[in-house]
C-alpha cells in the first residue's frame, strides 16, 4: 500500500466522486494518476466541470486563533482548462468547490 497521504488522497478523490454522483452527475476518472485534473463530470443538462481533489486542510496563523483553510493555487494549465479544486474534509464528507459551483 502506498504512503498514508496517498491514501487520505485517494479517499478525498471517491468521497468528491460519490458526491457528483448524488447530484445525479456523470463522472470519470483520468487512467492516468498524474495529471491537471482528478475528476470529470458532466451535469444532467451536458455542463462540463474538471476538478482537482485536496484533502481539506486548516492551520492556526501566528496571533490568531481562529483555524483558517490552506487554499492550494491551480497550475497554468488548469487555470487555462478552468479546472476547480474540490476541498474535500474525509471525516466529515463534505465537499466544498473552488470557484463555487
């Protein structure tokens, strides 16, 4: 089995398949593990998204005390692909998307 994060890694990407999928979305994955996008799907009316699964991350900034997300930046590529980053938290399994859908 892989590193651990590997593994939180890919449970934040079949926790955001498992969503799109509830909304009635059809969804694919990439055959390749590398790449500017984790996810495909594709609405009811033909509306298509790219997203880039992270894990949800917080962290507590010096003087502060209230938690605050880490935002990851998306590549040249996939800001030219309008890729969006779903923040999935894995113990809760919540999705939040980047831009909002």
């Amino acid at each position: 089995m892989g590193s651990s994060r590997h593994v939180i890694g890919d449970i934040s990407e079949l926790i955001l398949v498992e969503n799109l999928l509830r909304r009635g979305w059809y969804v694919y994955r990439p055959l390749s593990a590398w790449g500017p996008v984790d996810v495909i799907a594709i609405t009811a009316v033909g509306k298509l998204y790219l997203f880039d699964a992270k894990t949800d991350r917080f962290r507590v900034n010096p003087n502060r005390r209230k938690r605050s997300r880490i935002y990851r930046k998306r590549s040249a590529l996939q800001k030219l692909l309008r890729v969006r980053i779903a923040y999935v938290n894995e113990r809760t399994r919540a999705v939040w998307f980047v831009p909002a859908l």
